[in-house]
C-alpha cells in the first residue's frame, strides 16, 4: 500500500514537475498537487475549452445566417419581371412579395407554392400546377392560366388554393380547376374567363363576379345567392337546380342556358338575355324580368307567381 502511495505521489510530481517547467515557473518552490487535483483542472481546461468553441460556433452561425436573412429581406422585393421558368420544378418555393409581371411559368410546379402579395400581372400560368399554394392578396390581374398547348393539354390546377384577396381581373382561367379552392369575399374575378371551369364545391358566390364569362361551365346545383351577376356570361352553361334567388343579373347573358329547376326568386334580372334558354319548372317567383329577352326560352312549368314582366320579350 506503503508502495502504491509513493508511486502515486512521484506520477503526480513529475507532471507537475512538466507543467511548471513548460510555464517557466520555479516549482521546487511550489508543493506537487494531488493526482485528483490534477485530473479536476485538466477536466476544467477542456470544459473552458469546449464551451469557447460553443460559443465561437453560435458567433459564426450568426455571421453565416445574417446575409442570407438580409437576403431574404432583399428577395422580397426582388423583381423576375419576365423570367421564364417554363416547366421547372419549383414546389413548396416562396415568391412572396416579388414581382413575377410578364413571366413565363407555364407547365411549372408550384405545388405548395407562397405568392402572397406577389405580382402576377399578365404571366403566363398555362397548364401549371398550383395545388395548395398560397396567393393570398396576389395580383394576377390579366394572367393566363388556360390548359398548356402540349399533347396532354393540361389544364392549370388551383386545388385547395388559398385565393383570399386574389385578384384575378380579366385573368383567362379557361378549364382550370378550382376545386378546393378558398373563395372569399374580396377574391375578385371581375370579367375573368372561367370557361368550362371546375368548381367543385367551393363558394363561388362569395367572389366578386361581375361580368365573368361562366359560358359552358358545369354549375349544377351551386349556391349563387345574393350574388353580384351584373353583365355577367352564362351562354350554354349547365345551372340546373342552382339557387340564383336574390341575385343581381342586370344585362346577364344566360342564352342558351340550361337553367331546368333553378331558383331565382327575387332576382334582378332587368335587361338580362334568356333566349333559347331552358327554364322548365324553375321558380321566378317576384323576380323582376323588365325588359328581359325570353325569346324562344322554354318556361314549362315554370313559376312566375308576381314576377315583374313589363316589357318582356317573349317573340
């Protein structure tokens, strides 16, 4: 025991002997350390030494992400004015805030995709998919999102798109789907084309809708209601059982129209064109028809219970 004490004790001599040497220190003059006191301050020298380099690796992490933030700050403004990106793979991208006027993203996936507040002012969206992307507040005024002109002919899919404060003014949205899709209020498809359109479910009628051409779309049983119609195109569209009832559809163009067990109670339809359009069995009960063109309409069974006709054109 007497022998592992004194070994001990020389181990822990000479390494402080080595020490004190390399740090020019006299230290016959110092009493040797324990061998534990040792192994605490070699312990201590790494902690301090690790948690430098911790500290050293958050500071250059901060010099790292602080340009590519600043980036960032700097792409929010960016303007891609004309940029073609044509049948790229862009999902789950964020555009935010950019200009994207005049650009050219036919065919391209945007699966996922962040436009919010993004300008799209006469782009070219044909055949893109934007499933679940966000155009919240975008401006897609005058862009087209038709089918793209390859062989498949795809049309541009909007499923489950938030489309809250869109702005889609004269937009080409010819056969595209919108099925999912979030309709508000301020989603605005003022003299949009919405030819042959898919809706599905979604509400419709909560769009500002005033002269959108609806011609040859699908409509059967939607919820119109209330809604804003004026000057609205709804030649050779498909609106049996729809409600239309309380709706504004002064100088609408509903020629041709399929409109078999629709509502329009109490709709303002002045000026508006039925010729040649099918409203058997529908209910127009007070509806206001002045001078509406009803020529060649088919009205069998239809009910006209205090509806308004002065001037109607029945010839």
């Amino acid at each position: 025991q007497m022998a592992g004490e004194l070994k001990d004790t020389s181990t822990s001599f000479d390494l402080w002997g080595v020490l004190m040497t390399t740090l020019s220190v006299p230290w016959q003059d110092i009493p040797a350390p324990s061998f534990f006191s040792l192994w605490v301050a070699v312990w201590f020298l790494v902690i301090f030494t690790l948690t430098r380099s911790i500290q050293d690796m958050f500071q250059w992490l901060k010099n790292v992400t602080r340009p590519l933030l600043n980036q960032r700050l700097f792409l929010k403004n960016l303007k891609m004015e004309g940029i073609n990106l044509s049948g790229h793979d862009l999902r789950y991208r964020d555009f935010s805030g950019m200009s994207l006027a005049k650009s050219n993203l036919s065919g391209a996936n945007l699966v996922g995709c962040k436009f919010k507040g993004c300008n799209m002012e006469d782009a070219c969206l044909n055949g893109a998919n934007l499933t679940s992307a966000d155009l919240s507040g975008a401006n897609l005024s005058r862009a087209s999102l038709v089918p793209d002109a390859g062989e498949f002919f795809r049309p541009a899919i909007l499923k489950d798109a938030n489309l809250e404060g869109a702005n889609f003014t004269a937009a080409d949205l010819s056969r595209a789907d919108l099925s999912g899709s979030k309709i508000h209020r301020n989603t605005n498809f003022q003299y949009a084309k919405l030819i042959r359109a898919n809706f599905g479910t979604c509400p419709i009628r909560n769009a500002v809708l005033i002269g959108v051409d609806l011609s040859e779309t699908d409509l059967r049983e939607i919820n119109l209601r209330g809604a804003n119609l004026e000057r609205a195109l709804f030649k050779g569209a498909d609106l049996s059982g729809a409600d239309i009832s309380e709706s504004r559809l002064v100088h609408a163009n509903l020629e041709d129209a399929i409109l078999r067990k629709s509502k329009l109670d109490c709709a303002d339809a002045c000026r508006a064109n039925f010729k040649r359009a099918q409203l058997d069995s529908a209910s127009l009960r007070s509806a206001k028809l002045q001078h509406a063109v009803m020529s060649g309409a088919s009205l069998a069974y239809a009910d006209l219970t205090h509806a308004v006709l002065d001037s109607v054109d029945f010839s």
